[in-house]
C-alpha cells in the first residue's frame, strides 16, 4: 500500500468505532513480537492539557541528549503528526510499511474469529512498532480516552502522569469525577512513579487511594512541586518552579495561559524524576511549540484558534480572553461534538463575544450540530450565523470581523485543524 491508500485502511477501521479493552491490542502486539516491551515509557492521561504536556516533556527530554518517541492525538494536518522521533515526524512512507505489515497479523486475527481492532488501537500499535525499531531511549505515550482500559495501556511505564479531572466523554467514564478519576488512574502502575495537577478533590481522593493500592510513589501540585508567575505577554510566560526541595528561576514558555504554567510544571516535575538537568529543563521548555492552543494566527484582524473542546477546557479558555483580551470586541466560530456538554460550554463563551458562526465538526459524532445556534442565541442580541461547510464558515466569521474585533475559532479538534488549515492554506493528509 502506499501512503494514501494506508491513510483511508486507518480511516475504514473507524466504523469500529470507540470499543475500549486490552484484548485485542494485547493480541495484536503480541503477533508483532511484543514491541512494548522493549522501550521506556512517560505515560500521560487526563481530561485536558495532556498534548501540551507530552510536548514540552519531550523537547525537554531531547535537548537532555535522548532519543524520545512521542505519541499524540488527534493530529491537526496530517496522520504523521502523531508519531514523532525528536520532533521529526514519522516519514509517508514507513507509514505505508508498518500499516503492510500490520495488516498480516490483523488479517489473521479476523480470520479466527478474533474481534477487528479499532483505528486506534492501530495506529497505538504502529507508534509502539515504530518507536521499538527506531531503538528510542524513551516514548512519551499520551492515552487516547481515559486510561485503563484504554489501547496504551498495555505498557509498563518509568512514570505516568495525570493533568487534570474533568467532566468529558461520560458516556465511556462514569457521570462522576470519582468515577472518571478512578479510570484515569488506570494507568498507575505497582511501584511507579506518578505526577499529577489534578486539584478536584473528588479525583484527587480517587488518585490517592489508587496510588497507595499500587505502591506508586505520587507527586501532587501544590505539594511536591508549583509554579510562581513572574511576567506574561502575548509572546509568553516566565515563572518559577519548585520541585521539592530544588528551585528553577526565570523559565520561559511561549504557550499563552495560566493553565500552560500547571502543564509545564507537571513537565518539569517529570524531567526531575527522570533525572534531567536544569540546562535542557529550561532549552526543552522554551523551544516548545503546540499549535491550536491559544494560537494567534493572523494579526488584521486577530485571529486566536483554540482547541477547547469541553466544557472544562473552554472555562479555562475563557479566563484566557479575559487576561489576554478584555477589551477586544469577539466573534465566535464554534462547532462541538454532540457528546460535549454543549449547552454548558455555550453559557461559558457566548457571553463574550457579540457574534457567532456555527459550523459542523467533520466527524461521526457531530450529531445535530446545528442546535449549538439555539442555545447561543439568549446570549447573542447581534448575529447568529449557521454554516455546515468549515471553510465558508471560517470565511463568514472573518467578514463579520472589523479590524479591531477579534476572532475566535473553537471546538472540536476536527473542525478547528480545518479551519486552520484554510486559514494557512494547508492541506490536510
């Protein structure tokens, strides 16, 4: 298969769906030779922040001098975003290769009768496939929904770290924090360390229990390690950070927010239990980039994208606007997934800005997409505008932007990659 031809087998295997279990891609793995037990893992869950915390441990971890595979999702462009080795992402090609030699093992499984793995316990195979070959000193694996019974589960890590606890994807988690919390504590593991920013306390009762189940030695924020602001600008943040008893001054992030200091410390916190010095502590976090978190990309007008995509994720965006932003006039292109709490993350944003563009995320799950209007109406006197094609959606909005309004793009990653990739001009692969 070529390049293309693998990108719509991965597609295919969507119409299985979210089917969480470590049966088949402990089957799977296995007829692969067991790649996941040769590597060093990070393993990162949590209800928001986890990208961001995957990226700047990984640029901390390879200005330390390691070779570090880095695992994420949803991509934003292209599927080879998703596996990276030192920030170079995987080539089209050996795309192409391992998705061929997968298929045999997959094949085989079908034809005894074994359940057909989902995409992404695929493509978790892949990452795992490829990070083994490539012989990387250590993978940083984030979990793709909850955690323990999701596909990156199957690895024993040196650490796993959870960011945070929020309400999202109930339908797969439970309808409490305890229950979404004791989940995501899935992924620690007897004798390992773990981190966490998790400040519920609901969750972090949960995490507490799980870790003394497990022996885990844990490291909580505000406790083991926090962060102390010293500036922030639109060209970003310089803080302090305490880790037990060492002290790091004047680090430097350019992702905007205050939410990104608690992602960096839980990155910091990370590199000191991994060892790594204070030198490629503070390269790795200034050289960290993220796209469509708080991303400004146009100037006249501004032009911010982020992926807020629940309703814990847009409090945190809209405390966001208030500091960066609280005088500038907003329009609003929003498209949300109908498993989001939508009325909620409506009554969060809607407030703020004077105009909105409602458009429909390019998945499965958008649903009735269309209703996200209805329940922003009661807030927006001025206009309400419905368009289900993302580009002419991302068009609509930027007319109804006046040079000094701004606009801000928002949602499901699904539609907030297409809107970016009009807006840049980029193609989507």
């Amino acid at each position: 298969m070529n390049y293309q031809e693998s990108i719509e087998y991965l597609k295919s295997l969507t119409t299985f769906g979210i089917n969480l279990g470590l049966g088949r891609i402990k089957n799977l793995l296995s007829r692969l030779g067991s790649p996941e037990k040769e590597l060093n893992f990070v393993h990162v869950a949590g209800t928001n922040g986890k990208g961001s915390t995957c990226a700047m441990l990984a640029s901390i971890l390879d200005r330390s001098g390691l070779k570090v595979g880095l695992f994420t999702s949803p991509h934003i462009h292209s599927y080879t975003e998703r596996i990276r080795i030192n920030g170079r992402e995987i080539r089209e090609d050996e795309i192409s290769q391992l998705i061929t030699e997968i298929r045999v093992p997959l094949d085989e499984m079908v034809r005894e009768g074994v359940e057909h793995p989902t995409e992404f316990e695929v493509t978790t195979a892949l990452a795992l496939l490829y990070f083994a070959r490539q012989q990387v000193d250590i993978a940083i694996l984030e979990a793709g929904l909850g955690g323990a019974i999701d596909s990156t589960n199957v690895v024993m890590p040196r650490l796993s770290i959870i960011t945070n606890i929020g309400m999202d994807h109930m339908d797969y988690l439970g309808l409490t924090l305890e229950d979404i919390a004791r989940v995501k504590a899935g992924i620690i593991k007897p004798g390992r360390d773990v981190i966490t920013a998790t400040d519920e306390p609901q969750a972090i009762r949960v995490i507490k229990e799980k870790a003394r189940e497990e022996n885990a030695p844990l490291w909580e924020y505000g406790k083991d390690f926090q962060v102390e602001p010293v500036s922030d600008s639109l060209e970003g943040q310089i803080f302090n950070c305490r880790v037990k008893e060492t002290y790091f001054s004047g680090l430097k992030i350019t992702l905007l927010g205050q939410h990104q200091l608690i992602n960096a410390s839980l990155a910091v916190a990370a590199a000191v239990k991994l060892g790594v010095g204070a030198d490629a502590i503070r390269k790795g976090l200034a050289g960290t980039e993220w796209p469509c978190r708080l991303e400004m990309v146009r100037h006249h007008p501004l032009v911010v994208i982020d992926a807020a995509h629940n309703h814990h994720g847009i409090k945190v965006l809209v405390q966001a606007l208030k500091d960066y932003w609280p005088r500038q006039r907003k329009v609003l292109l929003l498209g949300m997934l109908a498993d989001k709490e939508r009325d909620k993350v409506v009554g969060e944003i809607a407030p703020l800005v004077e105009k909105v563009v409602v458009t429909k995320p390019n998945s499965p799950r958008a649903g009735k997409w269309q209703e996200v209007a209805e329940f922003v109406r009661p807030y927006v006197k001025k206009e309400v505008v419905i368009e289900e094609d993302i580009s002419r959606a991302v068009d609509k909005a930027l007319e109804l932007t006046g040079d000094e309004e701004m606009l801000l793009i928002t949602g499901s990653i699904y539609m907030v990659s297409e809107a970016r990739a009009h807006l840049l001009q980029k193609p989507i692969k």
